[in-house]
C-alpha cells in the first residue's frame, strides 16, 4: 500500500527552551558590577554621613540578588543555548564582556567585607568574600589570557573596531589586586598573609601592564577613525576603570602592609599610594572630562539607551574609591571633595542606567533579538574625464 507523503503528519519544529535568556550576554553583569560599587564607594567616602551606611548596605544586598538571578540565567543561557553562547565567544565584540563576570564577583565579594557585615555579620562576610574572591580570580586571570588570545587568533578585526571594551578582561585582576587585601587579616599570620598581598600586587602590574599595551591601541583609533558610534560612546568611561582601580589597589596596599611584610617595603607601599595615586587621578580627571564632552556630543546627536550605559557606574566608583584612598593617605580635604562629587555622579549615573534597564526588561526589549544594522547603499561613484563629472 503506497502513502501519499502529503498525507503523513508533519512534526512541529522544536521550540527552543528557556527562550527569554537566548540573547542574555555576559555584558549584563556590568549591572551587578555598578549596584555593588554604589554601596562599596559610598562606604568609602571620607566624610560621615547619618544613614548612607545603612543604605550602602542596602544596595550591595540588591547587587547579591541580582549577582545571583544572572548566575542563575546565565547557567540557563549556557545550557540551552549553546550555540549562542559559543558565537559570543567567537565574537570580537561579545567575548571582551566575560571580564564583567569575574568583576561581578569580586565587587559582590568585596562589598560583603566592607558592608554587607553589617547585616550577615563578620564570619559568614568573610566566607562569602573568600568564595567569590577565589572564583572570581580565577575567571579573571583565565579571561586576561583567554579571551585576547581569541582576538588574536579567531577573531577577525579591525584597526577601527578597537573600542574600550577591549580592557574589560584586563581590569579584572586589577580588581582582584584591590580587593584581596581586605582578605589579608583574616589569613594565618605569616607566609599567608604575605603571599596573598604580594599576589595582589603580581596581579596589578599584570593588569597595569596590560593596559598599557592596549589603551593607545584605543585612543589612537579615536584619533585616526573618529568618535566611536552613538551607542559606545559610553565605554570611554571603562578607561576610567583601570585607573581608579589601581589608584585604590595601592591604598589597599599600604594599609595591609604593616606588619604583612618587612618594613622597608611596607614604608614604599605608603609612597607609593601618593607618588603613584596622584598623577594617575590627574589623567583620570583629564579622561573624565574628555569622555563626558563626547557623551554629551553623542547626546545631542541622538545617542539612546542601551546596556552600554553601565560605563557610566563602576568605572567612575573605582575614582570614588581611589580618591577616598588618596584621602586617606594625603589628610588633604581636595581629595575627599574629589570623592564625594564623583560619588554623585555615580549615584545618579546609576539610577539613570538602573530605571532604564527595569523599562526595557518589563517591556522584553532588552532580551529580544538584536535587530540587524541596517544595510546602507553603496556610494555612488561616477567617472570623471578631464576633471569634470560626468
């Protein structure tokens, strides 16, 4: 007996599962990263304020819940959504952002020990940080290597796709080395505590060096190819970041030392805090002000929304963190003004990017599809003969 094949049924496609976290990249950690330096800078900053600890507290407790819905959905984005997680990968413009998730981590890690305290109490901080400081190392340092030996060798790019998101995975040990000294009093007394230290400051002459090589990759890009597109201009505040980061690394350094190792050097950490910290907050300074004239430009020009706007948050707490050390270190009242003012910055950099992305997440627009680029039309050429067109 002879079937007609348009009589056989035909099976339903299968419908990918958890489709709500298929385009749910690595970038979204950017939001943890900036909710937790609102609480960790503010507790920072050199003047007292009534209550700000109590809210600071606060808003580091909102960046462990989110810390761990994202953990949650980006295991669900990696196990039913493999093929997406891999183009992400081999992405020159996605892969750069796995940095965010060990800097997610260390932020969350460091802000129990400076405030979240307060509410779990010291053992069960300590804990929580000594777990999401060594996961979060060891993403770190294995993004500082992995994801530039993918630029170099599967990535195809070009000298005008260099955009600051290239530093994302070499910060991320410069966050390990300013947070880790923290972790230092903690440890047995000893070999210890001093191993621990001198690998925090391995990690930020990995980082600083790093960042060195490709930082005039980036501003030489801006100088030959222009400003970056609308959407970007908010990543030239990730230069910010490891500027701060190491500014603050040093101070972190000079407070642990004592006692950690012998003291001709914990005598040099305390220079170096200064000599090191001051002229780094100067570019920084200067950076700021170059990066905010183009984002007011791009502003003007129509620049949107996007996740892009979490530039705005951490890097600028690492300078909040870095001129409170400064503060500390110098006694000079100009520091602690420069913390409390960047502070604000970050407060309302933060409430903007927080509001916005509630919106697009309630409304689905920001786990949709990324739309394509719209395609333009090819110049229109024409011959010339004796000079004129024709």
């Amino acid at each position: 007996m002879v079937i007609a094949a348009h009589t056989l049924p035909r099976q339903a496609a299968p419908r990918p599962r958890v489709p709500a976290v298929r385009h749910l990249g690595p970038n979204w950690y950017a939001s943890v990263m900036g909710t937790a330096a609102v609480g960790t800078a503010g507790a920072a900053l050199p003047p007292h304020i009534p209550g700000l600890r109590t809210v600071c507290t606060a808003v580091w407790a909102l960046s462990l819940v989110v810390l761990v819905a994202l953990l949650t959905a980006r295991t669900l984005h990696w196990t039913h959504h493999r093929d997406q997680a891999r183009a992400h990968l081999l992405d020159a413009t996605a892969a750069p952002f796995y940095g965010c998730l060990s800097m997610a981590l260390l932020a969350v890690g460091g802000g129990a020990l400076s405030v979240g305290r307060d509410w779990i109490g010291t053992p069960a901080a300590v804990a929580l940080d000594a777990v999401l400081y060594t996961a979060g190392t060891a993403v770190g340092l294995t993004a500082a290597v992995a994801v530039p030996y993918l630029m170099v060798v599967h990535h195809r790019i070009e000298p005008h796709q260099a955009t600051p998101v290239w530093l994302l995975p070499l910060v991320a040990p410069m966050v390990s080395a300013a947070v880790g000294p923290a972790l230092v009093p903690h440890l047995p007394a000893g070999q210890a505590r001093s191993t621990l230290l001198l690998a925090c400051v391995a990690m930020f002459g990995l980082s600083l060096l790093a960042t060195l090589v490709v930082l005039p990759v980036i501003f030489g890009r801006l100088l030959t190819a222009g400003p970056l597109p609308l959407a970007l201009t908010p990543t030239l505040f990730l230069v910010l970041g490891p500027l701060g980061q190491s500014t603050t690394a040093v101070g972190a350094f000079a407070d642990t030392a004592p006692g950690v190792v012998p003291a001709p050097y914990a005598g040099g950490f305390a220079v170096l805090a200064v000599l090191y910290g001051v002229p780094v907050m100067g570019f920084a300074l200067m950076w700021f002000a170059f990066a905010a004239a183009q984002v007011l430009r791009a502003a003007r020009q129509g620049m949107g929304f996007a996740m892009t706007w979490w530039s705005f948050t951490f890097p600028v707490g690492t300078c909040v963190t870095g001129a409170a050390a400064l503060a500390r270190h110098t006694h000079l009242a100009a520091c602690s003004v420069l913390a409390v003012g960047l502070y604000a910055v970050l407060v309302t950099a933060w409430a903007a990017a927080g509001v916005h992305t509630a919106r697009g997440l309630i409304s689905g627009a920001l786990l949709a599809a990324p739309r394509p680029a719209p395609v333009e039309p090819a110049p229109v050429t024409a011959r010339t003969t004796s000079g004129a067109a024709r």
